[in-house]
C-alpha cells in the first residue's frame, strides 16, 4: 500500500516523509551549491521555496508543518540576535543604539507616509499602516555573520540593539492603527497595552533568567536543557503576544535574559546554533520563499506601481538610516555598509503587519466587494519587497562582513599577540572533569582550536583498574569539550610520581597554563597543599590554576577578583588576567576588581579598548579583601591571583588562603590562579604579554584579548 501511493504521487505532496526528506535534500544542496558561485545560500533557501511552493510549481504546500517549524525558525533567529549579543558592548552602545533604532524607524517611516499620501492616495490610517511596514526589518543575515566570527563587532551590537527598537515601534503602531481602524482607541486601550507590556517585559527580563539560573544548577541533563530553552522561547513568544506586541519581541527577549546563563562557548550554546541553523531557520526561509508570486506582478501596473514605492522608502530608507548612523558616530565604510545589509531585509514584523492590515475589512463596495485596511496591491507588493530586500541584505552582509572579517584577523597578526597558547587539564577525579574542561573553554582564546589538552598519570606498575579509569576519565574530557565544538588532545602518561609525570608534559607540550581541580568534599586538603607548593609551583613559567566549582559556571552571575599589590609587575600578571578577561567576555558575569589604585588604572585603561562588565573598588589592605571574599552572596564566585614566595606580590597572609577557602567558600565557586614568574627565553616573544618595564604599555594585550 506504501509503495502504491508513492508511486501514485499527486501534487502537492502530502506524504510526511517524502516532504521532509525534499525539505532536507534542499536545506543540504543550497549552502553547497550556491557557495561555489558566490551567492549566500540563505537567498537559495528563499528561492528554492518559491520554486516548489503554491505559487510556483505546487510541489509543498505550506501547510501547517510548514508554519510551523517556520515560525519556530522566525523566533530562533530573533533568540540567537539577543543570545549572542554582547552585554557589555550593548550597554556600551545602547545610546548608539537608541539613535539607530529612531533613524532605520523614522527616515523610512517618514518616506513610506509621503508616497502613501501623496502618490497611492491612501487615508491617514491606511497610509500609517503603510509605513510602518518599511521601518521593521528581520536579522535575516544575522547567521551569515554570527558564523564569520564577528557578532561581536560594534557595528553589528548597534544593529542588533536598534532592531528591537525599531520592531517594537513599528508593531506597536500596528497595535495603535488596529485598535483605531476598530474605533476602540482611548484611554483604556492606552493604559491596557502600556501595563501588559511593562509586566510582560518584567517577567521575562526578571523572572525568567532565576528560573534560568535554578533550572541550570538542579538539571545536568543536556537534552533537557536544551528543550527548556524552546520552551522559554516559546513562552515568551507567547507572552508578547497576550502583551498585544509580536512573538518575534518575545523571543528577542528571551534572547537578552538567557545572555548570561548560556556563555558563547557552552555545549549548550553550541546545541543551540546548530540545531537553529541547520533545521529551523533554513525552514523557515523556504517558507517565506513559498509566498512568494511572481505571476502577480504581470497582472496589474498598480501592483508594480505600489511595490516600486515600497522598494524606494523601504531600502533607500535603511540605506539613509546606516549612512547617517555611520556618520554620526565615526565607523567605517564596511560597518556602515554592514549596519544596511543587516537592517535592509523585510520578512518578518513586516509580513505580520501586512496580514494583519490585509484582513480587517473597514466596509464594502456597492457590489459586495470588502474595502480592506491594506489592500491586495500592497499585499502583492510586500512580496516583491520581501524577494528583493532579502537579496541585498544578504549580498551586501556577507561582502561587508568579510572584509570587516579579514581586517581584524590583518589587525591581530600585523600587531604581533598571537601570544601561544596551551592549556593542560591535569585530570583525576571523575566529578571533576566536565567542570575543568568548561573552565578550559571558558578561559581560552576564541582562535585557540587545538591547543587543549586533557592528561592522566598512571602508576608506571600499569595496574589494569588505573589504565581503566584513564581512559575513562580523558574520554569524557574529549566528549565534553566534542559538546562545545573543542578539540581536545588526550595524554595518558606513566610515570611513578604524578607531579613529576605533569611537570614533564609541561616541558614537552610547552604548557601555558596548568588547570588543577579540587574535589568537593576534601577541598583544599593538607596532601593537596603541600603537592600544590612543593610540586606544581615549582615550574617557573606555567600559569597555575586552582578550582572549585560548586556550581555550574553558566550560572555565576559576577566574580570577585582579588590581586594583591605588585601584581603587575610579574611577567606572568597580562598572561593570568587575560584569562579572567575571556571569562568576562565569554560568560557576560560580571567581573568586580578589588586592586591597588595603581593597578586599577591600568585596568580601566584596558576596558576602554576590550570592554566588558566590571566594576573597580580600591583595595587599601589584604584583609579588606579577604572580608569581601567571605561575604560572597549565592550565584557568586572569587578569583584570587596569588603568588610564590620570593615574588614581588607575595604575601605572607597568602599561606592562610587555603584555610579560608575551607572555611568559608566549600559551597562556593573559586579560582586560585598563580602566575608564571618568568619564561623561557626560547619563548619570550611568544609570552611577550607580560613582558614590559612600562607596565602602561597595553597595546598587545588589548589585541590580544579581542582575538
């Protein structure tokens, strides 16, 4: 019978698995095939839709499979623009943000509202409608450039910040002309739709992220992580909409108050982006091409008539807009000309609004025929402006991206700070080696693909239970880090002392860094202590961390870091604090420095260059900053940058450290980090970070930390 209706085909397609594997067979094809020629496959995926849709060959219909994966596609990349946004840069830019949101909503608005006026002749109400459409856009080539690597760019922060503008006060005058067109516009409805969208954005930017946070800490399960975030997705698309705004805001702030419960190089955040953008974002794409109609632009010259005014307020308006925003604050050409390609593609909030329009009926003809609020001419040409606008946005992203691409990676190799790197996990304790390989992708640089390693002594008597547990151990280190799209290099090791089996690694792998974890239960043991001083430090020019982690990193909310006075005239100071830099920047907590004054100016002067979320608090004595450290609040950790006796940073209430952390913090996170205090001179060049005799000299560091 299978075989019988297969063979018995009749369009459009209704079997379900003939559907999805034509689906499938397209979102595979397009990004290979249209990559050969240069043509960004997000415009194949469109095209490919309307090819097989109703309107074109009638091969899928789109049915509510279809919608529905779609719409799910739509949320997924309004979720990933407020994800990956950059928390610290958007509070930088949000000024920046403010006044491209008012401009890409003004400058097409005010054009859309004159050509309806003026040329089409529309009413007050209608001709509103008609412009607000051009002020909305859709992140449509935001994967384009999240996947080149600079989502974090100024240019693309002030886009993204602005979209949510922009958005919201297109829809929200979309609620506004609905409810006149209805005639049920006063003070109520005024009062109704400011108080709904007040709580709904409380709820969700509030409630949400300690739902978030205790959710992350009681659940290690992966898969249901990931399906709790669908379902914050979802329930905040829902919410939006009982707010009387569109689902697509919902899911933006979905997007802004999961930011720092899903750091950007999580196992999570990697489930995150592959499923989206390899299923969900693609169907949705197929299905905007599948409302795509050619035929209806030979059918009437109004129609031409009315899509050439939408194409010239729409584009030429976000092309007015980008100008006057890079102008205003100084950018470059490429990010002037990325800032249009990303805000010039109308799908989404601009689809909505259409249909929307579409079906209020305001009266009827004398012959019976509905008088409608937008009519079908607009409706047509929103099509014609969905096709084209698209097309550009993604021409115009994926060149300007590229180029913004290719300048910094010039940036950082002309400037010298590709500073080596190679992280050892020195492995022992199973509960241990998921939390040390998270702190290892946490802390290490974005370009730094390979240079991981996992290690495990062995007794060199090769007991079978001890090569067993090695293997174990350092199969799980390379599944987790597998998780997170990290190569890690597994090093099994025999030897009869397990210090001297590490230090000998270090020697051969020419380890930077050196990651030991504690367990949770003995803490900062005596035996540990004294492996600690009298094996592990001995190495001169290996940066030494020490952690506990009594919960899961995401959920940290700020760290407190403690660096004693001198600190920043060791040669290991620049190469320890960068990696509570890429902390800051790859988890968004925020980072509060407790320091000399003198080396809080050096830090300031970093953040203007490498921003992230910090705060500076002088710290006149030690045990000021011990005090502090015992006060820690729930969801916070410590960072304690130590040093060796006989270091200029050393200090003799160092050795209390360990009776601290076991009194106070054996139910909080810590991070002892212990900086080299001098490096081979075969390498001094490749470590050349913290040498300097002017401390103030920052210049490598700042590359080297935006690389």
């Amino acid at each position: 019978m299978t075989l019988l209706s297969i063979h018995n085909l009749s369009l459009p397609i209704e079997d379900p698995i003939l559907k999805f594997l034509l689906v499938l067979i397209i979102i595979l094809a397009a990004p290979l095939l249209l990559n050969k020629i240069k043509v960004p496959h997000l415009l194949g995926l469109i095209i490919a839709g309307a090819v097989i849709g109703p309107n074109g060959f009638n091969v899928l219909a789109r049915d509510s499979s279809i919608v529905v994966t779609g719409t799910t596609g739509l949320l997924y990349i309004m979720f990933l623009a407020g994800l990956e946004i950059d928390m610290g840069d958007f509070k930088k830019n949000k000024w920046k943000s403010l006044t491209f949101g008012v401009y890409t909503f003004v400058v097409p608005f005010v054009l859309g509202y004159l050509g309806g006026i003026y040329i089409l002749n529309f009413s007050v109400l209608t001709s509103i409608l008609f412009a607000s459409l051009f002020s909305s856009h859709t992140l449509i080539a935001y994967p384009l450039v999240s996947k080149l690597g600079i989502a974090k760019n100024s240019a693309v922060n002030i886009t993204v910040g602005g979209t949510m503008i922009t958005d919201v006060l297109a829809l929200l005058v979309l609620a506004i002309i609905v409810g006149m067109s209805q005639g049920d516009v006063g003070t109520e409805f005024w009062l109704k739709l400011s108080i709904s969208f007040i709580v709904f954005a409380v709820v969700v930017l509030v409630i949400f992220p300690m739902i978030g946070r205790w959710f992350f800490k009681k659940v290690d399960d992966k898969i249901s992580q990931y399906i709790f975030v669908l379902v914050m997705i979802y329930l905040a698309a829902l919410l939006a909409e009982l707010a009387g705004v569109e689902a697509i805001i919902g899911a933006f702030f979905a997007g802004l108050a999961l930011n720092r419960l899903i750091p950007h190089t999580s196992s999570l955040m990697n489930r995150v982006e592959f499923v989206g953008n390899a299923i969900f974002i693609p169907f949705f794409l197929i299905s905007v091409g599948m409302l795509i109609d050619f035929k209806v632009f030979f059918k009437s010259w109004e129609t031409l008539e009315v899509a050439g005014i939408m194409l010239v307020a729409s584009i030429g308006g976000k092309y007015l807009s980008a100008i006057a925003t890079q102008k205003t604050f100084r950018l470059s050409k490429d990010e002037g000309k990325l800032i249009f390609g990303l805000s010039s593609a109308s799908a989404a909030a601009t689809l909505a609004s259409v249909m929307v329009g579409y079906n209020i009926i305001l009266s009827e003809t004398e012959t019976g025929e509905p008088i409608r609020l937008l009519n079908e001419h607009v409706l047509n040409g929103s099509i014609l402006l969905i096709l084209i606008s698209c097309t550009i946005s993604s021409f115009i992203s994926m060149a300007s991206a590229q180029k913004i691409a290719e300048q910094d990676n010039e940036e950082t190799v002309s400037g010298n700070s590709h500073e080596q790197e190679n992280i050892l996990l020195a492995l022992n304790y199973e509960a241990t080696v998921d939390r040390m390989v998270n702190l290892g992708i946490l802390i290490k640089a974005h370009s730094n693909t390979e240079n991981l390693f996992a290690l495990n002594v062995i007794n060199e008597d090769k007991n079978e239970s001890s090569v067993k547990n090695a293997d174990k151990l350092l199969h799980q280190a390379t599944d987790a880090a597998a998780a997170a799209d990290v190569k890690i290099q597994s090093l099994k090791r025999y030897d009869n002392d397990v210090i001297n089996g590490v230090n000998n690694v270090i020697k051969e792998q020419n380890i930077t860094d050196l990651i030991i974890g504690l367990e949770d239960e003995k803490g900062f043991s005596p035996s540990f202590a004294y492996n600690l001083y009298n094996g592990y430090l001995q190495s001169d020019d290996v940066n030494v961390l020490v952690y506990h982690a009594a919960q899961p990193l995401s959920t940290i909310k700020r760290y407190a870091v403690m660096i004693p006075e001198n600190a920043h005239k060791e040669a290991g100071f620049f190469h320890a604090l960068l990696r509570v830099w890429n902390m800051a920047r790859n988890s968004g907590a925020t980072i509060t420095f407790y320091a000399t004054e003198e080396i809080l100016d050096i830090l300031q002067k970093i953040i203007k260059k490498a921003n992230i979320e910090a705060e500076f608090i002088i710290m006149n004595t030690w045990k000021d900053g011990e005090k502090t450290a015992t006060q820690l609040k729930d969801n916070e950790a410590l960072i304690v940058f130590m040093a060796k006796r006989g270091m200029r940073s050393y200090i003799p209430q160092m050795r209390l450290i360990p009776e601290l952390m076991n009194k106070y913090l054996h139910d909080k996170n810590y991070l002892l980090i212990f900086p080299f205090s001098e490096f081979d001179s075969t390498n001094s060049e490749k470590r050349s970070v913290g040498n300097h005799d002017d401390f103030m000299e920052i210049g490598n560091v700042i590359k080297k930390i935006f690389k």
